[in-house]
C-alpha cells in the first residue's frame, strides 16, 4: 500500500509544530531567566521587510489547518491573529494541533488528485492535492518555521538542529 495523503500530511505537520512548540517555549524561558520583555522577541524579525516572530508563527498555522482543510474537503477555521504572548501563540498551535487530530483519515482518500485552487496576489494557482501539499505547504511551512527558529537563534536562544527536529519530545 502507498503513503496516503493523510499520513503524508497530518503527521508531519503535527510533528513540526510540536517542534515549534518547543522553540516558543525555550524563548519565554530565556526571556523571564534574562529579564527580556516577551514582546521584543515576538516582535523581533531577520530583516526590516521580513515579518515578526508572531506573524510567523500565525503563518506556519495557517498553512497547516489551510493544507487539510483543503486536502480533506472541508471548510477551514478561521482565527483572527491576534496572539500577543508566548501563552496566546502556545494556544494557538494547540488549537490548530487539535483540528489536525479532528480530521479523519478516510477524509483525506482520493484528495491527492482533488483539485485545489488558490488566489494569490490576485492570481489564481491551481494545483492537484499532492502537488499542492508537495510543492506550495511544505515550503511554504517550513520557511515560515525555519524563519520563527532563525528569529529566535539570531536573538540569542540557545537552539539548535534537534530542537528543529525534536517534534517537542
């Protein structure tokens, strides 16, 4: 039997998430052992055009509850990015954890060749399932993820490839 769609996503996206998870964690450590205030780390950025700590991680969630809502056929949540805390950002990935866990698997049957339809900057992209969670998610999820740990390691949190990878174990 092949990898289906559901395994070739959830899983994955549960995964790095738990890993994000942990990064945002070690970051509210570190700021309350240095006396940091929170919000210079969440609002901290690589580059003056590049989004903050908050957004990115407000964009890696997205992606993730966008990715199976569309691969399963259903109607995606909406949140209203609002997060301004370790805490709020912390409930977020928590939320989006526990859609992810709400989707069944039989959901996801057939959705490699569903097509998806995306407006992006006003231009429409069509992909097939799998080429939309091959080539627009995972990118996608992992810049915005590479970039929240990037932020937190340019700022002095001591991370490394395992917190990365460590799926918050």
């Amino acid at each position: 039997m092949g990898l289906s769609m559901y395994d070739a996503s959830v899983p994955v996206l549960k995964h790095m998430l738990g890993s994000l998870s942990a990064i945002l964690r070690k970051a509210a450590e570190h700021a309350e052992a240095k006396k940091i205030a929170p919000e210079v780390l969440l609002n901290a950025r690589l580059f003056p055009d590049m989004f903050p700590l908050t957004r990115q991680v407000q964009i890696a969630t997205d992606q993730a509850k966008g990715c199976v809502s569309r691969l399963a056929g259903v109607e995606i949540p909406s949140y209203e990015d609002t997060e301004s805390s370790f805490d709020e950002l912390q409930d977020r990935i928590a939320k989006t954890l526990a859609y992810l866990d709400s989707l069944s698997p039989a959901l996801f049957d057939g959705s490699e060749g569903r097509e998806i339809v995306l407006t992006v900057r006003g231009e429409p992209m069509t992909f097939t399932g799998a080429h939309y969670l091959l080539q627009w998610v995972f990118p996608n999820f992992y810049f915005h993820l590479t970039t929240a740990y990037d932020i937190l390691r340019h700022s002095g949190i001591e991370l490394g490839k395992r917190d990365f990878l460590a799926g918050g174990a």
